[in-house]
C-alpha cells in the first residue's frame, strides 16, 4: 500500500464546480503539502501544514482553501472550478522529527481537468 | 533570476554513456539539497540527497558547490530506464521551514 494516498486519482469537472481532493498518509509525518504541476512550470506550492490545525499559503493559494484536521489528512478545496487550474496535483508530507530540512514524499498525483 | 535553474534539455545519449546535469540556485543560504526523479505523469520520487563533500549511490553522484551555488548530478553507464525528467529541488529559505524548490527538470533520454 502507498504511503501517501490521494484521492481521485482523476477527475473531470466543469467550471464553478467545488471539488475537494483528499490526500492521507500512514508515515506518520508531521508536515504536509499540496503542489500542483504544469508543464514548463514545474511543481508549485499551494498550501502546506506542520500540524493539525496549522495552514500555511504557499506561493499561488488564491483560489484555493485547505484543511488539516488530523494528522494523517490535507484536503484541499477548489471552491469554484475554473478551467486554468487544470493541472495535476500533488499531495507530500515530510518528516520534522528528523531535522528541518528533510525530503519530501509524494503521493501519486490527481490529474484535475476543468471544462 | 529563478530560484532554482535547470536546462530542460533533452539529453539524448546512448546506453552505457556518461551523462551530467547542473542546476543553480539563487539563495545563498540554502542548506539542503536534492535530487528527485520523475517519470512521465508519475509522482516525483528522491533519487538523492546532496551532502556538501558530495556523494555517490551506485551509478549516481552528486556534488555540491556552494560558492558558485550549483549542484549537479553524473549518472554513469545509463540504462535505458534511466529514462526520465531529473529534479534539482533547495530547501526555501535558511529559517528551516521545510519548505522545497523545484526546479522545472531535466529530462534524459537514453537510447539503445
């Protein structure tokens, strides 16, 4: 089983939709984080999480909403659909026991498509 | 000027060949370094931390060059599943917020 879950793993909507995407994970990690990937832009970040409750903007939130209420859980939220958020999603979690600056780990994407 | 700068390439060398990849980075006060790889509409997945004497897991080396602030990555004898887009990722800031930069990636391919 995979340590970082995500949840669609694909998913069609149409414009002003909102459209949760689920992401869980058993490593057992405190930090959490939400990227998305286009191409020729490579991977930015959304939203992240130390903790539960925690909610940090990264560096395109705008039009995005998250929510950290357990530890092995991050959703994030498209409260209104719009096609240029097309894009594929990634969730990753991190471990702060270990130091700082560790590697992240990533789930197996949501490809998001908005018509 | 990107935080983090990679040729995009492609890289298109033959099986067995020697192939090396730089990246640059804008933050002086970076001090965690990586290597992820990722395959097409896949996950990226660490391929290798980079550590200030440099290392080296099998076929794969990695230095780092912290006054001209650039890091790269030698594969040797490639194999064909080798194949694939190579991500130079610098923790964010000095302040150790775990935050990641990616590079956009460099993509190899090789050949038979």
């Amino acid at each position: 089983d995979a340590d970082v879950t995500q949840t669609p793993r694909n998913r069609i909507t149409k414009t002003g939709k909102r459209i949760m995407l689920e992401c869980s994970q058993t490593k057992g990690h405190d930090r959490m984080y939400w990227y998305r990937q286009d191409p020729g832009l490579g991977l930015r970040l959304i939203y992240y999480s130390f903790d539960v409750k925690d909610i940090n903007k990264g560096e395109i939130s705008d039009g995005y909403s998250v929510s950290r209420q357990a530890q092995a859980k991050f959703s994030l939220s498209l409260e209104s659909a719009i096609p240029n958020q097309t894009a594929l999603y990634f969730c990753a979690t991190s471990d702060a026991r270990t130091g700082d600056n560790q590697p992240q780990h990533f789930g197996d994407g949501t490809r998001l498509s908005i018509l | 000027r990107k935080e983090v700068e990679q040729d995009p390439g492609p890289f298109n060398v033959p099986e067995g060949a020697t192939v090396a990849f730089n990246c640059t980075y804008s933050n002086s006060a970076s001090q965690s370094f990586f290597w992820y790889r990722q395959d097409c509409r896949k996950e990226p997945k660490l391929l290798m931390s980079v550590y200030s004497s440099g290392n080296e897991d099998g076929r794969f080396t990695a230095q780092l060059n912290r006054a001209s602030q650039y890091i790269s990555l030698l594969i040797r004898d490639s194999k064909l599943s080798d194949s694939a887009t190579y991500l130079c990722v610098v923790n964010a800031y000095s302040s150790n917020t775990g935050k990641l930069i990616f590079g956009q990636g460099t993509t190899l391919q090789v050949k038979p």
